[in-house]
C-alpha cells in the first residue's frame, strides 16, 4: 500500500448499496453549477448585510443621506437574496449527499448541534433581514438589527465551512467522537477559517457589483448613483485582492500531499485555476473600466462583470472539488468509483424540470429589478 494512502476501511462507512440513477459527471456537473449559483447569493447576502449595517450605522452617525440611501437600496434587496440563497443551496446539498454521503454524514453528526442549529439561525437571520427592510423604508436606523442578521448569518457559514473541512479528515473522526458524542465539536484550524475568509472576501467583492447594478435604478436619485457606483467599484476591487489572498492561504492550508495533487502539474487543477483566474482578472477590469469610462447606464459592461464573476466562482467552486477529492483519496475514497443504472427517462424529465426552474428564476430576478417601488411593506 502506498505511503500516500492512510486508508483503512474503519474511517470511512461503506458506499449506500443502492446503484446512482445517473452517471456520477451528470451528478457532478449539476452539484457544482447549483453550488456555483447558491455561493453567489451567499457572497450577496454576507457583503449586503456587512456594507448595509456599516453604511446605515456611519449614515445616521453622521448624517449622511448618501449613506443611509444606499443602505435602504441593499436591505430592500436582502429578504430577496436569502430566498435564493436557500432554494439554491438544496439541490447542492442533495448532489453532495449522493456523491459524498459517506464523508458528508459521518462530519454533520459529529458536529449535529451546530449542524441543526443552522435552521434555528437561519429563521432569526431571515425574520432580521425583514425588520430591517421595513425600518429601512420608514427611514428608521436598522444597523443594530443588521447586525443581528449579520453574525447569525456569519454563525452558519462558519457552521458549513467547519462541516466541509471536517468531512475531508475521517482520521480524527474516531477520536473526535470519544472526546464529544453531544454533536458540539467546534473545529478550529486554519482550514476552515481560511474557507470561511473566501466567502466572506466574496460578499465584499459581489456587493461592490450589487450597488453598481442597482445604481443604474430609474429610482435612484443621480447623486445617490454617484455614490453608489464610486463605493461599489472599490469594494469590487477590494473584495477581489481579499479573495485571491484567500484563495491562496485555503490552498496553503491544506496537507502537502494535497498540495502536490492540487498543482500545476495536474491538467483539473491547470483548468479550474486558469477559469478562476481568468473570472478575477475580468472581472475587475470590467469593473475599473466602467467606473473610468463608461455612463453609469451602461449595462453591457456591469452584465460582463458579472459573466466574469460567474466563471470565477465556478473556476472557484471546481477546485475546490478537487482539494476535496485529494483530501478523501487518501482515505481510499474515489467518488468516480460507484455503481451507476441510469434511468434516462427521468433523468431526461429532471432535466427539463430543472432548466424551466433556473430559466424562472432568472425571470424572478429581471422582474425584481425592474420593478418600481423601490422600497414598499405594504
Ligand atoms: C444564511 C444562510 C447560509 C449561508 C451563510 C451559507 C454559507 C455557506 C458557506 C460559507 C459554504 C461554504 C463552506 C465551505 O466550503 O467551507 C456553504 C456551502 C454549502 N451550503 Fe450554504 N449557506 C447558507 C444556507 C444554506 C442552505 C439553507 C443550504 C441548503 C439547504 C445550503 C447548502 C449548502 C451546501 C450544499 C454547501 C456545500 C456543499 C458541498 O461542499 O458540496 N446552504 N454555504
């Protein structure tokens, strides 16, 4: 056996015997586009309510109209945002518990009081995220209900990352369940910490495109936009050098034998880094560009930062699969090696079904930015 494989059939429960009704890439394929997209409502709802609650805190401080405008513009759109940031996590939570069950289950019972709490928290966090649009269109001060949100919202992704960076370690399993069997494990090395300073670099970079977009608003006034536009380049810029820190100091913290099947020596990783490289760098030129050169109602080069944004997590989100594919092949685990039948008639229909889903839920969005009201509870 080689030195490589610290596999023995103790850490890791037996595959389900029951064969996958697709093939494992169709499987992954969606896995990773839903996860693409639940991350990018992620980045928007931890960015929007960090930017809303600084924003709304400086602008009543110091009054600031500008300030407190843009505040209500992003809250307006949070309660929004969460509705997809759970239909969207779902369908990668099921992917995930088909391809990686075996890891996924064994990690969420060992931290099974977070992992439940994450419900409870999210019902706090959504029920804030309405108290502070409805303060915010009566113009009262929300930063202190904002910050409620915040760090419950800030407390589940923590929750996640602690789950995602405890599956690809079965080694510490059997003696992380003889310290604790209550299920409150709390994982604290940099692994974790660095995956969850990724996600939160990311809410900085996509609420920079956030007020960009919504600064192009028939129902913003023009030196609000002005306001709205200069703070969301920076953030963009700013949030995009955080995640390029981020994304190194994740790789860094990984194993060294993680590190060398993750490199350039490898064709997957060659593409997945080239596609997140190529998402960043666009998508920051677009960014500067359109700030020095462009009308703020152009809409061409926002819609190519945000193509540029989409590539960069899913550059983002298919190296990550294959840290965690390092990570469990040196436990024996390869999620290409199942038994597949494939149904094709209702992996066809589900298909159909899913495509006329995201195509609704693109409609939902365009409808909801080009509605008039810009703030109204009524
Ligand atoms: C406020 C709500 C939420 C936040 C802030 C959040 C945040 C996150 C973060 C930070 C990660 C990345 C973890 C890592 O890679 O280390 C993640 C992954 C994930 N989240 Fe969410 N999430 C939220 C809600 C949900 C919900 C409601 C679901 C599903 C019902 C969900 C499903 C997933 C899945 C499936 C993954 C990754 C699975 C994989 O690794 O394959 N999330 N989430």
């Amino acid at each position: 056996m080689p030195d490589i494989l610290i596999a023995s059939a103790s850490f890791l429960p037996h595959a389900d015997p029951i064969p996958l009704p697709a093939p494992v890439w169709l499987f992954r394929f969606l896995h990773q586009l839903t996860l693409s997209l639940h991350f990018i409502s992620v980045y928007l709802l931890l960015g929007g309510l960090l930017t809303a609650v600084l924003l709304n805190f400086l602008g009543h401080r110091r009054g600031s109209a500008r300030a407190i405008n843009a505040s209500g513009a992003i809250s307006n759109w949070l309660p929004i945002i969460m509705t997809y940031v759970i239909n969207l996590g779902v369908p990668p939570l099921l992917f995930a518990q088909v391809l990686y069950g075996q890891a996924l289950y064994a990690s969420s019972i060992l931290i099974g009081a977070s992992w439940i709490a994450v419900i409870p928290l999210l019902i706090v966090c959504y029920q804030l995220l309405y108290l502070m649009k409805y303060r915010a269109s009566d113009g009262k001060p929300f930063a202190l209900l904002g910050l409620g949100s915040l760090l419950t919202a800030w407390a589940i992704a923590r929750i996640y990352t602690m789950n995602m960076t405890l599956m690809l370690e079965p080694s510490i399993w059997q003696q992380a369940y003889a310290t604790t069997q209550t299920g409150t494990l709390a994982l604290s090395g940099p692994a974790s910490w660095m995956r969850w300073g990724y996600m939160l670099s990311g809410g900085v970079s996509w609420v920079g495109l956030l007020l960009i977009w919504l600064a192009r608003k028939s129902t913003i006034e023009t030196e609000d936009k002005a306001f709205m536009r200069q703070l969301g380049t920076r953030l963009a810029q700013i949030g995009s050098v955080l995640m390029v820190a981020a994304g190194f100091a994740v790789w860094d913290a990984q194993p060294e034998v993680v590190q060398d099947a993750c490199s350039f020596n490898h064709l997957g990783w060659r593409i997945g880094v080239s596609v997140w490289a190529i998402g960043t760098v666009g998508f920051v030129t677009a960014i500067t560009y359109m700030y020095e050169l462009t009308e703020a109602s152009n809409w061409r080069i926002p819609l190519l930062a945000s193509v540029c944004g989409l590539l960069q997590t899913v550059g983002f989100v298919f190296c990550r699969d294959l840290i965690r594919d390092a990570s469990l092949g040196r436990f024996g685990f390869d999620v290409w090696d199942r038994i597949v039948v494939t149904n094709w008639s209702v992996v066809g229909l589900f298909l159909l079904l899913f495509v006329a889903g995201l195509g609704v839920l693109g409609w939902l969005i365009s409808v909801g930015y080009r509605a008039k009201n810009e703030v109204n509870h009524e």
